[in-house]
C-alpha cells in the first residue's frame, strides 16, 4: 500500500498529463481524481468480463466513479448526473466513459446502485480507505455524534402496545407478584452480544424522529439517524444507519466496536444522551478516556468537568462540523432513495468521497 505522500506526488504528476489529454480541469474534477485515486475501487468492484454470452455488462468501475463523483459535485439525483457527465468531456472520461454514446441508461445506473447497496460496496471502500491510512496513526479523539437524515418515504406505523391490566386503588396486594423488569437495549448489548448481534438488533424502518435544537424545541423529520464517529480532521470513521426514533445511546457500543478494530484513539467525546455508566464502562475497558457531558435529569452521581475535560470536550465540534459538511457538500441532503440498504449506500458514497477528501486535504 502507498503511503499517502507518494499518493499525492503521483497525483500532482499525473495532473499535467490529464489536463493535456483531457483539458483544464475544474478544481471539483481534480478534487474527484484524488478521490477515485485513494478510493482504489479496483480492489472490490471487478472489471468487465470478456467473451460472456449474452448483452455486454455495463461497466461497474465507472458506473461506481459516477456515484463517488455525485458526492463529490453535490448533484441532488442520478437524472442531473447523467446530464451532466454527458455535458462534460472530462468528466466523462474520467468516469471511464469514451463517447457519450457509452453512457448507460438511468436505469442501468438503478440497477448499479441497487447491487452496490446489495453488496456494500460504499461501506468497503470507506473500511479499507480508514484502514489504509488512519490505522497506522494514533488518534487523539474520536467524537461520537448523530445527525438526521430526511427521506421520501412513508414511515412505518408502530404496532400499538397491549393495554396493561387497571389494578385497584391503593397499594398492591401482598400477593401480588409483579413481572420483573425488561432489560433496556443498551443492557442487553453490554451483557455479551456480539457486534452482528447489536447491529441485527438495532431498529432500521422509517419512522418519525425529533432532536431539541439549539432553542431547546424539538425538530421532527421522517426518516432515519445517521451515527458517526468522527476523528480529529472531520475524517468519518465508522457509520451506522438506524431508525429516526431511536435514542442515539444505543448506537454507541456498536459504533464503539466498528472503531476499535479501525484506529487507535484516546479519547472519546460525546454530548449529554450518551451519558450512561455502561457506556463509560465500556470506553474505559478499552483503555480510553470518556468525555461525556452531564445529562442534567440524573439526580444523583454527578460529578462536573474540571478545566481540562472541557477543554478537551470543545473538541467535540468536530462531529457537528463533519455532519455539516456531509449534509452541505457531499449529498447528504439529497436522498432520493428508499428503505434502509439503499439509503446507507448513498449517504456511505458521500462518506466515502468526504474522508478520502479530509484525508488529503492533511497533507496540502
């Protein structure tokens, strides 16, 4: 594997050569070459067979280029990408396409997207993107956050709970037995389950979520929750996809164990709804250091942030700025798609092009 200064001195050489044979290129289109080149899409998206029977098979390297170059341009549909690698000979060609005769139809490019969402393509290349180039430094802090993802889809209606049994006023019976308590969510995944467990387990239909903002009013949207952790650099490490309902606390021993075989950090940061002794018992089991806010509604065990934690703690902004920039620059506000695989794919297609971006960007 290349290390990252011979990437970009390749990139800076092969840059002349381009623009000689493809003309001068927009700072998006070099932007998208540094991408696909740290991408290495190669490595699990296969080239086109040769002496097949039947209709030739679109090429899938350059239809997966396209998607990556969606996220990189912003482009809000597959209808204004195809538009516009065909109104542009450079960005064409450097998608994999000769003529724009060879570009495939919108529903070749559907029909791309749904096996890429089938497979997690997205998903692989951001892993071994992280691995390649993150596993080998040490991380300072990993900021966990969630952010909402709106989409045009119904969302699925909750099944209505069973009535429970009215009981007599007063105090209960003396042999009255009452069924004991279920374990929370978060409980269960701090018993022993594993990470295919957790992640089998967490809710991902469309439904209705609500976060306070900044006012303190709740916000609702329809859709899902994107959660992220995030390194030093706005550099997303690992990403799960749940229902919009669900509390962002529960997300956190997954997300914990998808970044723990990725990088090395040494602490990580988090806001009030992650606030939980497990969750801190976790962190510290692995030998970092949690820095949570204090959730103001527990009464009992608070103990406040000296100088330090809060210093370090403003480091934090880092998630809010990475889902910033995903949401603003990288497709994050354009899901056209539906249902939960296809969803993850698209917003994983702009994690994918925002990390390899970020992750260069260390080295200008």
């Amino acid at each position: 594997m290349l290390t990252l200064s011979n990437i970009l001195h390749r990139i800076q050489r092969i840059f002349p050569f381009l623009e000689q044979d493809l003309g001068p290129l927009t700072e998006n289109q070099k932007q998208l070459v540094r991408v696909l080149e740290l991408a290495c899409l190669e490595r699990f998206i296969p080239g086109i067979p040769f002496k097949v029977p039947g209709r030739p098979i679109a090429n899938r390297r350059a239809l997966a280029r396209a998607f990556i170059a969606k996220a990189v341009l912003n482009l809000p549909d597959t209808r204004t990408l195809i538009d516009t690698i065909k109104g542009s000979s450079s960005l064409r060609r450097i998608c994999g396409w000769e003529s724009v005769g060879a570009i495939p139809h919108e529903s070749t490019f559907s029909r791309a997207f749904d096996e890429f969402a089938g497979t997690e393509v997205p998903q692989r290349l951001h892993a071994a993107l992280i691995e390649s180039y993150r596993k080998p430094v040490l991380v300072g802090h990993i900021s966990r956050d969630s952010t909402a993802i709106e989409a045009r889809e119904k969302p699925v209606k909750k099944e209505k709970a069973p009535k429970k049994p009215k009981r007599g006023k007063g105090r209960p019976r003396k042999d009255e037995t009452r069924p004991p308590k279920e374990p929370t969510r978060l409980e269960m995944q701090a018993s022993g389950m594993t990470l295919e467990e957790m992640l089998s387990e967490l809710p991902r239909h469309c439904d209705v979520g609500a976060k306070k903002n900044s006012k303190g009013s709740l916000d609702y949207w329809t859709g899902y929750k994107l959660h992220v952790d995030w390194s030093d650099g706005e550099i997303p490490v690992s990403c799960l996809l749940s229902s919009a309902s669900m509390h962002d606390s529960q997300a956190a021993l997954p997300l914990m164990s998808i970044t723990k075989t990725r990088v090395e950090s040494l602490y990580q940061l988090m806001d009030a709804a992650y606030d939980s002794p497990i969750i801190k018992n976790a962190v510290t089991s692995l030998g970092q250091v949690p820095i949570i806010d204090i959730n103001v509604r527990r009464k009992s065990g608070i103990v406040p942030m000296n100088a330090a934690r809060k210093k370090r703690y403003n480091e934090r902004s880092t998630a809010e700025r990475g889902n910033s920039m995903l949401k603003d620059s990288f497709g994050g506000r354009s899901v056209r798609v539906r249902g939960a695989r296809k969803v993850m794919s698209h917003l994983m297609f702009g994690i994918l092009a925002l990390a390899a971006t970020q992750i260069m960007r260390m080295l200008f």
